[in-house]
C-alpha cells in the first residue's frame, strides 16, 4: 500500500497544476527525489513536510495521517500549539479527496456550481 503522504502530494500538485520539476525546485531536491516521494519509495524530511505544508495551507497533520480530521490551517500556514481541528464526515472527506484531484479550473466550476444551487434553492 503506497503511504497516504505519496496520495496526497500528488493530489496537491496536481490541484496546484505544478509538475514535479517544479515541486522539486520549490523543495531544492532533485525531480527524482520528489518523484519517489509521490511514488512512496521516499520519504520527505521533517524540513521538507513543513515545507510543503506551509506551502500547500494544509496541517502536517494531513499530509502524515490518513484519517485525520483537520485538513486546511486557519490563517497562517505556520506550526502554532493552539490550533482548532474541522470534525469532517467521511461524505465531506470525500469531496475534499476528489475535489483535490482537480485542477484548478475544474474547482472554479465545481465552486460556481456551488454558488448556483445555494443561490436558486427554490428551483
């Protein structure tokens, strides 16, 4: 079984339209090294998921565990010792799983989409 933490790198690159070149600049590794991290086959350093969970404005939290209940920081994408946690149903966790799997477009229209229906619940 492929660790959650390769599932969701590639799930936030991809949500992000970044290709791995770029994820491995953003980190200073080689594209290989961040090839084996989505493949499962590596592991990112301690720096590199701080790194990546700043970059991305998600917990570490999410990137570690695979039934974890808190996915987005609040503000500030910074480790912080009081930090509120999101209950999410498993319906909820997965919308957010496939909406990640989007591109960013894709979110935009899933988003109005959204907006429509809240908008016309009389229909």
């Amino acid at each position: 079984m492929k660790p959650i933490i390769a599932t969701r790198l590639r799930a936030l690159r991809k949500s992000k339209n970044l290709t791995q070149k770029e994820m491995s600049q953003i980190l200073h590794v080689r594209r290989q090294t961040y090839a084996n991290y989505e493949a499962g086959i590596r592991t990112p350093s301690l720096d590199s998921l701080i790194l990546l969970a700043q970059y991305f404005h998600v917990t570490l939290d999410f990137l570690l565990c695979p039934d974890c209940s808190s996915y987005f920081e609040s503000t500030t994408p910074c480790l912080s010792p009081k930090k509120e946690s999101i209950r999410l149903s498993s319906y909820e966790r997965q919308i957010l799983k496939d909406t990640q799997e989007l591109t960013s477009t894709e979110q935009e229209q899933v988003m109005a989409f959204i907006r429509f229906l809240k908008e016309n619940k009389t229909l």
